[in-house]
C-alpha cells in the first residue's frame, strides 16, 4: 500500500503504551497520529478515514464510532 494516500479502516480503538492503535479483525494493528478528542471512544469500533504516513502509521482526518 503506497504512504501519503488516503485510506479508510474499520477496528476496534485501544491504548497500548500511551499511543492511540487501531485492532484490525484480521489482527493486524495500526499506530494513529490523532487530532483530540477521540480517546473517548477507546474500547469501541470505529471507521478511520486518514492519510497513511508510514508502514504502521496512520494521521486520523476523521474518526467515526460504529
């Protein structure tokens, strides 16, 4: 998957050492680069709509529950 491209994905928001992660179903994880406010919705499902930074990293544009 090319970095610098938009990229929506589905999982479960967690915290695992002080950083935002995204739980994919397949198991696979993603770091998240936030824009506040969203770790009220830790422990649930959400849609990610960003831009991909690096190999494991996200920036979160817009955060959506599911």
């Amino acid at each position: 998957m090319p970095r610098d491209r938009p990229i929506t994905l589905e999982g479960l928001l967690l915290i695992e050492s002080g950083q935002l992660v995204l739980r994919m179903p397949d198991g696979g994880q993603w770091r998240l680069l936030g824009i506040g406010g969203q770790r009220r919705l830790v422990g649930r499902r959400v849609r990610i709509d960003g831009v991909r930074e690096r190999h494991d990293v996200v920036a979160v544009e817009r955060m959506t529950p599911l």
